[in-house]
C-alpha cells in the first residue's frame, strides 16, 4: 500500500515538471517561428533606411540611418497617387464583396429554391479555374464595354468573390432558423431580417472575409497591369514595379515603399482583430 501510495506521489511531482516543459516548449516554437515571420519585415524597414552604398553590404543594421529613400519615394514619384488608386480599389472591392456575397451566402443558406445546390456547386467549381485563366476573357470584356483606362475596369473582377460566398454561406448556417422565422411573425420583411438580424451574427466571418479581399486587391498586380496604360490609374504594386527596369533595381526605393505599403494592411487587421478574436472564441465554445 505505501508502495503504491509513493509511486502515485512521485507521478504527482513530476507531472507539474511535464507539464512546465511542454509548456516551455511550447513557446519556444512560437517564439522561434515569430522570429521566422518577422525577419523579412525587419530586412525591409532597415533596408529602406540604408544609404545607397550600404544596400549590398552584410551589415544587418544601417551605420548611419537616414530616410532619403522615403523623401524621393514621396516627394519624385507618384508614390501618393499610387497609393491613392490602390485604396481606392480595395476599399471599394471590400465592400462590394461583404455586402453581395453576404447577401448570395444567406440566400443559400436560409432560402430553399430549386436548383439551389446545383448553383453552390458552379460557384464553387469557379474556385477551380486559376486567375491567369481569367485575365483573357476579362480583358475582352472590357474593351468591348469601352471600360479601358478606367477605375471600373480594375474594380470589376473582384465585386463579387466565389470563396466569400463559400464562407459567408457556411457561417449563415450555423444561424438558428427560428431566430429568422420569429422576426417573419413579427412582420420584418425579408431584408430587414438579412440586415438586423442575420448579418450581425456572422461579424467574425465578415471580419474575415474583409482582411481576405483588402489583401487580395491591395497586392493585386497582375490585372491591373494588364489593364490600365494611363500613369495616372497605376495602383501601388504596378507604380512600385517601375523601380526595377533596364537600369538596375533601386532597392532602396522598393524598400521605403514596401514598408509604407505596410501601414494600411496594419491597419485592417487591427480594426477587425476583436471580430477574429470573437470568432475563435465562438467556434471553441460551439465545439
């Protein structure tokens, strides 16, 4: 008995010491893979801050610091006019894309109709056919609509999102259908009940769904190359491609602009953190 009594006294102990070292553990993967992550960034900003004739040096750190590429990135390019046309373009791209897709995902998730799974699946088979695909058909579309060198030729492929109606549908499932049919008895008519009653329970996905298309149409390269040839509707990544031609690359002034890039992305994740945050804890708390 007292054997028994030592042995489980023993496992008692060295169960805390498992735990602290799994624990440790635990952090030094995060810590490490945190480093990982961050290390690119860090590159960039000191890059943008090295003089020229530090650029290809092995020194991580500038020896003298100074902020002469930013001043010709703002102040002899159209670095601002660029970033201007890139927020311009995302910011309007978001919000097409929560408020339409939100409105096709609670269709087909709270609405029966015929033919109903059989359009879900189509939109989700255009999940399948990579953008560079696309480009050609799209590009067609516009030159014979006469939308060449406009803001709505560089808007019109992401209005709508085939994964954000994915997303958006799968979440509105997860809404009780008798919170909807009681605001039905109590005469809200339908979009009253899709505005006031459905979407703000689905904020995380929203959340979610806003970083995504922010992103996407924020790092947009390839389309708006294709199809804008007037200097004045270049978006940021096209603008910041034109330090690097036939001359030689100005890293320098692909760095300060990168880092500036930055602070918008910085910013949509920040606004919609607590929306995440909320989501994670919600779907910890439904499992």
């Amino acid at each position: 008995m007292s054997a028994h009594a030592s042995l489980s006294l023993d496992e008692r102990r060295r169960r805390p010491l498992r735990e602290r070292v799994t624990t440790l553990s635990a952090y030094l993967v995060l810590f490490v893979g945190a480093i990982v992550t961050l290390f690119p960034f860090a590159w960039m900003l000191l890059t943008s801050l090295k003089p020229f004739a530090e650029l290809f040096t092995l020194a991580f750190l500038p020896s003298e610091p100074t902020l002469e590429n930013y001043r010709t990135v703002l102040g002899q390019t159209a670095f601002v006019r660029w970033f201007v046309n890139s927020l311009l373009v995302a910011g309007v791209t978001t919000l097409s894309v929560l408020f339409f897709d939100s409105l096709v995902g609670y269709t087909l998730a709270k609405f029966d109709f015929p033919g109903k799974t059989l359009i879900f699946v189509a939109i989700l088979s255009t999940l399948m056919i990579p953008t560079e695909m696309l480009v050609i058909p799209w590009f067609v579309g516009v030159v014979d609509l006469k939308l060449t060198n406009t803001y709505f030729s560089i808007l019109f492929p992401g209005l709508m999102s085939a994964f954000g109606i994915f997303l958006m549908r799968q979440f509105f499932e997860t809404v009780p259908s008798d919170l909807i049919e009681a605001a039905r008895i109590d005469g809200m008519n339908e979009f009253g009940i899709f505005w006031k009653v459905a979407l703000p329970l689905v904020r995380p996905a929203l959340a979610s769904l806003a970083i995504f298309t922010f992103l996407g149409n924020w790092n947009a390269f390839l389309w708006p190359l294709v199809v804008i040839q007037s200097p004045a509707l270049r978006t940021l990544p096209v603008g910041v491609a034109l330090f690097s031609g036939e001359a030689g690359t100005q890293w320098g002034l692909i760095m300060a602009a990168s880092s500036l890039a930055v602070i918008p992305v910085l910013l949509v994740f920040a606004f919609f953190q607590r929306q995440i945050i909320e989501g994670i804890v919600m779907t910890g708390m439904k499992g």
